[in-house]
C-alpha cells in the first residue's frame, strides 16, 4: 500500500479548516446545519463539474435541487452508499426545518444523520469540564466527517485537474 499523497492530505485538512471556521462561534445547531448543508451542497456542486465532461454546465443551467444532484452524484458510483444516506438524512432535516417554524435540531437528528456512518452521538459522554455533551461539538464532528468522505473523492479530481 502506498503513502498518502501529501497534496491529497493538505488539500483535505485546508477544506476541513475552511469548514471549522465557517461554523466556529456558532451556538445554533439549526444554523450549524443550515451552514453544513450549503458547504455540503457546494461540494456536491463541485464533485459533479470534476467528474462530468460537462457538469459545469449541469450545475450552471439545469437548476438542481440538493436532492438532484446527489442522485446525480450517487449515480456517478463511487461515493459510498452509507455517505450518500447520511446526505440524504441531513437534506431532510433541513427540509423540515425550513418548512416548520420553530423546529429546533435535536440530537436525535444528529444521530439519525451520523447512523448510516456508524456515528451514535448520543452516546458521548460530557468533557471533563462540563456538565452536559457539547452538541455543537458533536454537530461539527458529524458534518465534518461527511465532508471528509466527500472530499476523500473530489480532492484528487480537483487536484488532477488544478495542481498547486
């Protein structure tokens, strides 16, 4: 097995970092994922124009839905089934959040994204220093690692592409 490539690597963490810092002070976990559903969108975006001849052309003038251009990305078969049903989950509890009013994310939504990735969040256990379980830490982690899995397949093809 060969190392990682050190592009694929720095590529990976800058996003991740990018990702960390749009959510950083947030103390909302509708706004956490109402931020992470865009970024997860935008790679979803980006993931069709560096696998298609012609997705840039897709994304700019079909105007897809989230739920399109996963299909589209799940159609392409190289993101794994697991995280594309954790996208799916997440794309619905955005949904019924924009639709009902005052519908606050739980936990057990967090859960219900992060169990096809055999993430239970609900079973972490408080920090030392705090009396109850940071679920905006937990949130974060959740969303940064679809993100991960996203980008474990774009990185290389906007890196083929684009150098640095």
């Amino acid at each position: 097995m060969s190392s990682p490539d050190p592009r694929l690597i720095q590529y990976i963490l800058r996003e991740i970092r990018d990702f960390e810092e749009s959510v950083k002070l947030r103390d909302d976990l509708l706004l956490i994922v109402l931020r992470s559903h865009l970024l997860i969108e935008n790679l979803l975006e980006r993931f069709i124009q560096a696998k298609l001849p012609q997705g840039k052309m897709l994304v700019d003038e079909a105007r897809l839905s989230f739920a399109q251009k996963l299909a589209v990305v799940d159609a392409i078969g190289v993101v794994e089934v697991s995280l594309v049903s954790a996208i799916r989950r997440l794309n619905a509890l955005r949904n019924m959040c924009a639709h009902k009013k005052g519908r606050e994310v739980s936990l057990r939504d967090l859960d219900s994204i992060g169990e096809p990735l055999g993430m239970n969040l609900s079973s972490a256990k408080p920090d030392p220093d705090e009396t109850v379980v940071n679920e905006i830490g937990l949130a974060a982690a959740l969303f940064s690692n679809i993100q991960q899995g996203i980008l474990n397949h774009l990185a290389p093809l906007e890196l083929g592409k684009n150098p640095e």
